[in-house]
C-alpha cells in the first residue's frame, strides 16, 4: 500500500494523507479469491452453522469479478483525510469541517468489524444540514479517526491500547484541532469508547451520544457473560422485579453470549488467526458473521436484495481491512479491552440514547436512566440494526441532530 503525506512543523504533526493502493495488490486479491479452497456445505437449512456457502460464494464471486475498490479509493480521496501520531501510533482521520463557522464539533468513532467507511454516508447530511432539509443550526464539524490497529492507523506494537487509551488519544486528537469544546458518538467498539470519554469527562467534552449504550446493570451482565454455554441457566436466575422491556432485553443478550464465539477467540487468542492474513475469503466470512441480524441484512444483500446494504458496502469494509491487513490487529483490541461490552462505565456528562430494533439488545429506558443520570436523549427507532450509521444513514443523522441539540 502507497500512500502520500506532506509533512508539517510543529511537535502535534497533523500530516494530509491520500489512499494510493498499487494495481498489483488488487490483482493479487483477485487471484487469491479464485484460488480458495471451500469447504463442503453445511448441513443444516439456516445460519446456526455460521455464514452458509451460497452467501459467501455469492460474495466471492462478485469481489473477484465486479467490485471496483477505485470507487471507494476516489470517495475516501475526495475527503480530508490526515495522520497524526499519539502516544506512538498514526492516527488515520477524515476532518470535515462545515461550511458554517459555529457547528458543533463532533468526533465518531466506529467499531469492529468496521471503519471510517461506515460513516462515509453521514458526513454531507451533518456537516452541510441545510442542503438536506435541516437548519443550519444542526451542522457539526466532523471527526472521524480510525481505531489503532484499524484501516489505515498504525497498529500497536504494545500492549495498553484499549478503550480507555483510546478515548484519552481522542481528547488529544481533538485538542490537536483546535476543538475547545466538542461532543462525541458511536456505536460498537465505538460506543464503548465514546462513554470511556464521558467517564473521563475532559472539560472539553459537552456530551455523548450512543447507538449501543452500556447499560446494563453489572449484575445481570455478569449473569450472562458467565453462561455462555448455557449450562448455568443465566434467564432462570435473573433479579425479581423486571419489566416486560428488561426480560426481553435479557433474552437478547442471552442470545448474543451464546452466539459470540468471534469476541471470545479475539480476546483470548487474536494471533492465532493468522488465516485472516492469509486468506481473503476466510477473513470475510468471520467479518460477515458478528450478529444474527446483520448476518441475514448482508446474506439478503448478496442474494439480490440490497436494502439497507449494498455488496459494495460489504465488500467496502472487508477490502478495506484485506489491503491494510488489519485482520489480526484489529482483533487485538478484543485481548486490550478490560471492561464489560455493556455495562455502565460511569458516564457523568450528558448522555443521549438512540436503540434500534435490530441490536444487539434494546436498551430499557429504565436501564438508561440509570447508567447516564444527565440522560438528554432517548428515543426507540422503528428500524435499523447494530452498523445503524451504514445501514440507517438518515435516521441516525436525525438522532444526533436530536441528541445534542440542547447542548448547542
């Protein structure tokens, strides 16, 4: 991979950079999905197996004989994009700033197994509101990094590069800019890092929005990280007293524990996956299979129906990872991490909650009230799943209008 930068004086270097991937590389991509030996098909009639052969044939098929990275290359080129370093490692950012001179500063942060490319969709409708029927009032000046270890950032050649670090970094990064006052969103890896940053509550920081809250009380997410198997019972043993919103919130998150084989492996052994280095194919498959829901959007998008997402948004994302071979780095953060996915990480700054009906779990507003106690936000959405800003572009646009409106 080939890249330019222009250096800058100054200790806080903030160098431009621009994507170039050499022919070659794609090439030898293309070369390597024709070449990949498959397995037998699986034996059952639905996904309990994981990613089934007709999905990932399907995918391998279109990226070896239509994908066209040079599209994504030009979108990702025709934005602001730099490097800075922080604590050692190059953070890779897009820096949209809005034509309009009091937007609000925003940092996004993204997940696994993503990148900046799932906010790409985003960026017009936040930065220039009124081309897309908003007050001007609702523009942000935007900041969308990579994680360490993700896209084009440096990979950490240490421990210590977990969630809290990063949101330390994201402080850094923003001060870097110029940013005295800011507020931050995400989802994923992202949300977890978003409300490590409202625990640290730097004073720049005003408020925090997030599409995957951690609110679930410790209890009840101890209760299920420990049956994951099934053998301890987890439902049987939940506190009396739930609403009818919490017990479905706890069936889902007993699901997902059982179905989290991917989170496990990269927190206990990510060098062990050297195959996603190795093979291109293989490393879609585990990127594809991180949830249920998102499995059947982008199973329905490679069978001929692309709502939601597009192949070229899937395969977007996984070329992305393939050609920066992030694979195994990316996993790492998984070994870094030393919090709970889901429970609160003692948010003290504004808090705003947007749940979707395709997460994860569907976070009870009781639950939320709880874990931010200055909850500005919350509002249940009536479509959209865990990548909501991929897959619901519009609609979260219109939730971090709505989230962060008070503290403008």
């Amino acid at each position: 991979m080939a890249v330019k930068t222009e250096a800058r004086p100054g200790v806080a270097e903030i160098r431009p950079f621009t994507v170039e991937i050499p022919e070659s590389e794609l090439t030898a991509l293309r070369t390597r999905i024709a070449a990949t030996r498959w397995p037998e098909r699986e034996t059952v009639a639905d996904q309990s197996q994981g990613v089934q052969s007709a999905t990932i044939q399907a995918l391998a098929r279109y990226w070896a004989k239509e994908y066209d990275w040079r599209r994504v290359e030009a979108t990702l080129n025709s934005l602001p994009q730099f490097l800075t370093e922080i604590d050692g490692v190059d953070i890779h950012f897009i820096h949209v700033r809005s034509k309009h001179e009091d937007a609000l500063p925003l940092i996004v942060t993204h997940g696994w197994p993503g990148s900046v490319i799932e906010q790409l969709k985003i960026i017009e409708p936040l930065t220039d509101p009124a081309a897309h029927g908003a007050p001007a009032s609702d523009a942000f000046h935007l900041v969308i990094p990579s994680l360490p270890g993700y896209g084009f950032s440096g990979k950490p050649a240490d421990p210590g590069w977990g969630p809290d670090h990063i949101a330390r970094a994201w402080t850094e990064l923003m001060r870097r800019l110029g940013y005295s006052r800011f507020v931050a969103q995400g989802g994923d890896w992202g949300a977890v890092v978003t409300d490590l940053l409202g625990a640290q509550a730097p004073p720049e920081l005003a408020g925090i929005h997030s599409n995957m809250p951690c609110v679930v009380p410790p209890e009840i997410d101890k209760l299920f990280q420990s049956d994951i198997t099934g053998l301890n019972n987890a439902m049987s043993r939940l506190p009396s007293g739930l609403s009818a919103d919490e017990v479905r919130a706890c069936e889902q998150l007993d699901f997902f524990w059982k179905h989290a084989a991917y989170a496990l492996i990269m927190g206990t052994r990510p060098q062990t996956l050297t195959a996603l280095a190795d093979s291109p194919v293989g490393l879609a498959a585990f990127m594809l299979d991180h949830d249920a829901r998102s499995l059947d959007l982008i199973s329905r998008a490679f069978a001929g129906d692309e709502r939601g997402l597009s192949r070229d948004d899937v395969l977007d994302n996984i070329t992305l990872c393939w050609l920066t071979n992030t694979g195994v780095s990316s996993a790492r953060l998984y070994a870094m991490n030393a919090y709970s996915f889901f429970a609160p990480k003692g948010v003290t700054v504004p808090a705003a909650v947007s749940v979707f009906p395709d997460e994860l779990f569907q976070a009870p507003l009781s639950w939320a009230q709880q874990a931010y106690p200055n909850l500005i936000h919350y509002n249940r959405l009536d479509e959209g799943g865990h990548f909501a800003a991929w897959e619901q572009p519009h609609l979260v646009t219109q939730e971090i209008r709505a989230g962060f409106r008070s503290l403008r």
